[in-house]
C-alpha cells in the first residue's frame, strides 16, 4: 500500500510555531515518526510539505496517477480557504483523511470551517502529531482505494 502524506503552510515550522497549539514536535521529528510506523506497518510512504496551495493540487493529482491508495492531508490554513483542494481531492477520488495537529473546533470560529472535509473519509483533529498515525491506520484498516 502506497500513502500520500502532504502538508500546507507553516507545517514545516512545527516546534516552532506556536507551542501551544502544535507542540514541541518538529518538522523533522514528524517525518521520523511517519516513516517509523509506515515502516512497521509495510506502507510505503510519500512526504510532501508546501508553503503553496498549487503544489498541494499538484501532490493530489501526483497520487492519482502514481496509483497511491490513498492521502493524509494536513492543509494548514489552506482548510478554510481552498475549494481548489477540495476539487483536487475530489476529482481524484482517493480516500482522503483530513489531519490536525490542534483541536481546530475548540479555537477561533474560522478554524471551524473545512471545505475539505466534504471531500475526506474522515477527519482527525486534536490528536498532535498521533493524529497523522492514526489517519494512516484508518486508511490501512479501511482498504485504501477500496474505501469509498
């Protein structure tokens, strides 16, 4: 099984950024944990992270045609505002899990809004950097392309 793991802005700031909302986990200390458990799963993994909303689409479409099985998104900001990721996602039709770091519905009410989220088989929120984990094992327990 082959997932896609991809990140909007400012996640390649994590252990940074706001501590409070996102932790002390970096960047770089999240890639190691995602490529651990892929590893003890026997997923292959892709990792992507972009500042820009058109290498998201990009990345989506990328999945598609690179036959993964399925995505795990962290859109960052991109959530409230990008009905270009919600229609990348849904012309591709992989099962996609929406993930984030912070509880997004406990913070300011434009947090609460996801265009993604129509698009997703589920969304993981709140869980800190476990929440990327337990999309994976979501995907994997659902089948990946099978999900629908």
């Amino acid at each position: 099984m082959k997932l896609y793991i991809l990140n909007g802005p400012n996640l390649n700031l994590l252990g940074i950024r706001e501590p409070e909302h996102y932790g002390r986990t970096t960047y770089e200390d999240l890639l190691a944990l995602i490529r651990e458990h892929a590893k003890k799963r026997g997923v292959e993994v892709v990792l992507r992270q972009s500042n820009h909303e058109g290498d998201l689409v990009d990345w989506i479409q990328e999945a598609y045609f690179e036959k993964a099985d399925g995505i795990v998104i962290n859109p960052g900001a991109y959530t409230h505002t990008s009905i270009a990721l919600l229609d990348a996602i849904k012309s591709v039709s992989l099962p996609t899990v929406e993930v984030h770091i912070s509880r997004v519905e406990e913070r300011e009410e434009f947090r609460r809004i996801s265009y993604l989220r129509a698009a997703c088989v589920a969304t993981v929120s709140g869980r800190g950097v476990q929440g990327y984990l337990d999309a994976m094992d979501l995907l994997l327990e659902r089948g990946g392309k099978e999900c629908k």
